[in-house]
C-alpha cells in the first residue's frame, strides 16, 4: 500500500516484453523509483529497444535528472551491444564532462576505460574502479 503505482506499472510494462511497450519503459527512467525496473525491461527488449535508448542517450538533457536518464539509457546500450550505426552517435559522449555517461558510453564502443583523477586505462583502470586484479595483474605487481 505504501508503494507508488507508478513502479508496478513499469514493471508490468517489462514483464509483457512488447515492443509497443517501449516508449513507457522511457519514460520510466525519468523516474528514481521505477528507473531500475525500467531499465530491466528495456535490457530485457534487447536489440529491439537500441532505437529508443540511442535517441535518449543523444538527445537528452543536462540537467541532473536528464543526465540520471542518460546514464540509465547508455548503461542498457552498453550491456546488449551497440549496433555499427550507432557507434558515430555514441562515440562524442566518450569526451563528455560526465564521468558516468563518459564511462558507460566508452564501455558501450569498447573502449579503456579512464579515470578523471590518474589517468590510468585499461587493466589498470578496471584495478583502480573494482578494487580487484586479476591473477595476472596480481602477480606482475607481485601480489600473489
């Protein structure tokens, strides 16, 4: 009783996994409370829903809240692959001044990905974010 309807709905527009059911599950990630069920529905439209997630991506706005859909949108985009037309839209978010949407957009191009604070890339960046080294980087630091 305490929840807002607006969640369940998002949720029920994910469970029918109709492409008709696309544009409402955009709108949900305008919404703090229903943007992670949103964002599951669209992942779970998969190709089907690059169309919608790519026009949120590069037309969005910069306000926090625009950039709070823009971040959602490019982490979608990045789990279920960009398609090669996409890839010339994507590609100018990789300079943006938003280090989440930079850094979700250059996982989506495949890209190193790159701190804003030491300028590392590539293993050494995904050391510094997860907090974890693979074996291999463990061992030529000698951490074993």
């Amino acid at each position: 009783a305490g929840r807002r309807p607006l969640p369940d709905v998002i949720e029920a527009l994910a469970a029918a996994r109709r492409a008709a059911a696309i544009p409402g599950l955009v709108r949900g990630l305008d919404e703090d409370d229903a943007r992670a069920a949103a964002a599951d529905g669209l992942k779970a439209m998969g190709h089907a829903s690059r169309s919608a997630l790519t026009a949120v991506v590069i037309g969005g706005g910069d306000s926090e809240s625009g950039l709070r859909k823009r971040r959602a949108a490019m982490r979608v985009l990045a789990d279920i692959g960009l398609a090669t037309w996409q890839t010339a839209k994507i590609r100018p978010l990789v300079d943006h001044p938003d280090a989440q949407l930079s850094r979700h957009a250059r996982r989506a191009l495949r890209l190193p990905i790159r701190a804003a604070s030491d300028g590392l890339t590539g293993p050494r960046q995904a050391t510094a974010d997860t907090g974890i080294a693979s074996f291999g980087w463990r061992a030529a630091r000698g951490d074993r």
